[in-house]
C-alpha cells in the first residue's frame, strides 16, 4: 500500500518528468496564457516572473491582486 507522504513524492517525481518532457521548463508564456494554471512548477515559476516583469513595467491593482491572492495570502482564493 502506498502511504500519503510516498504518493506525494511520486507526484513530484512525475510531474516534474513531465512538464520537462512537454518543454515547460524552456517554454516562454504569457501572463493571459498561464494566469489561471496550477498544475506545474514551472508554470508557477513562469506566472510569477510574468507577474514581477509587469509590476515592474506597468504596475495595475489587478496585478497587485494576483500577486497578493497567489504568493502572499494564498488561502483567500
């Protein structure tokens, strides 16, 4: 029997073979393309830089919302 701390390894395991076999790791997103996407570590990665990049360049109060629901209060989804 698998037990929950072993399941979740293999979760890991396999999801991070997957989004590098898909090319999810060296795939260039757009906010709009990923904003609504949990499924993948690189993803999560690529939606914050996507977020911080436009903070930066043209900073809106729907970008400061992302930040604040995803990254620093994530149980107010």
């Amino acid at each position: 029997m698998v037990q929950g701390s072993d399941l979740g390894e293999s979760y890991v395991t396999q999801s991070n073979h997957i989004q590098n076999e898909l090319g999810l790791t060296t795939t260039h997103f757009q906010l709009e393309q990923i904003l609504q996407v949990e499924t993948f570590v690189a993803i999560e990665t690529a939606l914050q830089h996507c977020v911080e990049i436009a903070l930066v360049t043209k900073p809106t109060t729907e970008l400061v919302q992302i930040a604040q629901v995803t990254w620093i209060n994530p149980g107010a989804c």
